[in-house]
C-alpha cells in the first residue's frame, strides 16, 4: 500500500510531467507553418520563438518533425527556423535527381527570405552535411555550426560496413522494380543521394571559418574514424563523442543534447 506523502509526491510528478509534455504539431502546423518559393520548388517552413536566428536542418527522409524534442527548447532563446528539405516532408521536388549542394543553397536562400541571416546552424545526419556545406558555400549566412552524424564521401570508411551493405541492398532491390510510383522515384532519389554523395574533400573542410561543433554518438553509424577527421581538419572546432548514444543523438539524451549545443552556441569559442 502507498503512503499519503509518497502518493502526493507521485501525483506531482506526473503532474509536472503532464505539464511539461510539448503537443505542439511540430511539421503540420497552420498556426506557423507557410511555403517559401525557393529556387524552383515550394518549401516548407516553421519559425517559432524569437531571438538569434537557429536553423535546424533534418536527416534523409525525414522532416520538420525530426525535431519534435529540440525545437520546444531552444525556442525559449532564439528564433527557431525549421523546414522540410527538398523533396522531403511538404516540399516535394518531382525532377528526378538531388544534391547535397543544392539543399545547402536552398537553406541559404531561405535565410534570405526570412532576412534571418548569419545564423547558428544545425544539421543531424544528412543535415549535419548540408550544415558543413552551407558554411563553405555561404560563409556570411553562418555563424557557429553544428554537424552531427556527417559523412564526407559515400563508403564503407565513413559509415559502418553492415549499414552500408544494407543501403547496397534496398539499392539493387530498388533497382529492378520496373515502374516506379511517384513515392517510390522519390525514395529512388533519396536512396542515391546517399549512396552516391557527399564528395567533400578535407581541403574543403579547411575553409571553414567559424567556430563548428562536431558531434556523433559512441555507436554512431558513421564510424568515429572518420568523424575524427571531420574534427581534425576543420580550424576552429571542438568535439563531441556522446556516451552510450547511437547516431540518433537528437532525441535519445535530449536533455543534454539540448542544454551542450545550447552551451556551445551562447558562449565563446574556446578550443
């Protein structure tokens, strides 16, 4: 049987927990969201809070809602900008090819649009990469950086042999299926755009100015060798290796993951 005081103390903590829970639509959602013309395409876009302008920038496939446990956080403190990528979420691309390169011009323009430019910038997974490219593209639009969970170049040194081989496989599945339906050309491009791309060369790492943030998991799908030498060859960065964590480091200790890019972003660069 419960005690009367250890019954009181377990209703206020699911009260405060019930209070704390963040229901916001976070991708879907009218109150905030509108579409952007971006070259060539209607993006998709959320801005919430106020403050320095944050950009957070999502994984393949994946969305504004990626995010659904940061965004809340950090949009006490800055203004929190957020989109689907090209032929991702809400902003769909029919042309039948897609670049890392690209994306990075579309997030530069959006800042534009938003005339929230220099920004600190965000990137996990495939975002992590946009993020780097934005700073060696449109160095003025990016203040501090963070990537977590980048690749350089598509292969079995930067990302774990077994995760690869899969990707090898949904390829040559994917490959023999005579008439693709529009979901599938769409998935088709987004499944060469990693097995194809990035071709980032270390050279290019060293023209990055500003300060980055460089981040991955303990298990992290892309190996730490080669995030290693992410870190290594950029000339103004610290590294992050999180204990315990796979690459899903936005969401799997998101407390932490919050309040350090938080700290990294608020306080001076110090390598």
């Amino acid at each position: 049987m419960v005690k009367p005081f250890f019954y009181l103390i377990l209703v206020f903590v699911c009260c405060l927990a019930a209070c704390s829970h963040d229901d916001t639509p976070y991708g879907d959602n009218p109150a905030t969201g509108r579409f952007y013309r971006i070259r060539g395409m209607e993006m998709y876009c959320e801005v919430y809070g106020q403050g320095k302008p944050l950009l957070l920038i999502h994984g393949n496939g994946g969305s504004i809602s990626t995010f659904s446990r940061n965004i809340g956080y950090f949009a006490k403190k800055y203004q929190v900008i957020v989109a689907d990528s090209r032929s991702q979420g809400h902003s769909a691309d029919l042309r039948d090819s897609i670049s890392f390169e690209q994306m990075a011009d579309d997030y530069a323009d959006l800042l534009d649009s938003l005339h929230a430019a220099p920004a600190h910038v965000l990137g996990w997974s495939d975002g992590g990469i946009i993020a780097l490219l934005m700073a060696m593209r449109h160095p003025q639009k990016v203040d501090k950086l963070v990537a977590s969970g980048a690749n350089l170049w598509p292969d079995s040194t930067a990302i774990k042999p077994s995760e690869w081989l899969d990707e090898q496989k949904e390829y040559l599945r994917m490959r023999e299926i005579q008439h693709l339906t529009i979901g599938q050309k769409n998935r088709w491009k987004l499944l060469l755009l990693d097995i194809e791309q990035p071709h980032i060369s270390l050279n290019q790492l060293h023209g990055i100015k500003c300060p980055a943030l460089i981040v991955c998991g303990e298990h992290d799908l892309i190996r730490r060798e080669h995030t290693q030498l992410i870190y290594n060859n950029l000339l103004h960065a610290n590294l992050w290796v999180i204990p315990h964590d796979d690459h899903y480091t936005i969401s799997e200790h998101v407390r932490d993951f919050n309040s350090r890019i938080d700290g990294f972003f608020t306080k001076p660069f110090h390598e």
